[in-house]
C-alpha cells in the first residue's frame, strides 16, 4: 500500500524557501481582518469544493470546526458551493461530513 501523497511535505523538502514564504502569505491572509478568521475558513473549503478537491474540503471542514464554524455555518457554505457550482461542487462538498 503506498502513502497519500503531501504537497506541502515535498516542497518543504525540496523548495524549502518557497514554503517558508507560502506559510508566511497564508498565516497572513488567514488572520482575523475585515473578515474574521473562521469565515475565511469557510471560503477556502468553497473554493475546494469547486475546484473538485474532497480531500481538501474534508480537511478544511475540519479546520473551520476547530476556529468555531457551525455545523450550521458548514451546510450553507456547502449550499453556496451547489449555487455556485452545481451538481459538482455539491458533491465535492459532501466530503465536508467526513470530518467523523
């Protein structure tokens, strides 16, 4: 059986400076601003669910749980998800319940 494969392990590993500097932008972004940090959150799990990425979404679903997001607050952006993307996103964004 072989392992997942992790992006951010092998640029770190190979593009150690780009990573260092990646971190630093994301840390930022992410922060409490206009904007609070969980909602953010959330749109970053909108944007995997339509670009297609499951895994990305069941990850960031959880991370939005641990800043406080709503199991709530999770089915509407997974709503926003559909209305945006349609049939696709929806289904991307079922793997946002994988969290259990």
């Amino acid at each position: 059986m072989t392992s997942q494969f992790n992006w951010n392990t092998a640029l770190q590993e190979n593009m150690p400076q780009l990573m260092k500097n990646v971190s630093e932008l994301r840390k930022g972004i992410a922060a409490d601003g206009a904007l609070p940090a969980k909602t953010k959150i959330l749109m970053t799990m909108l944007g995997d669910a339509l670009l297609g990425h499951a895994d990305g979404v069941a990850n960031i679903a959880r991370q939005a749980m641990a800043a406080g997001a709503s199991e709530e607050e999770i089915k509407e952006t997974i709503e926003v998800a559909f209305l945006m993307g349609g049939l696709p996103a929806l289904v991307t964004g079922a793997n946002a319940f994988r969290t259990r």
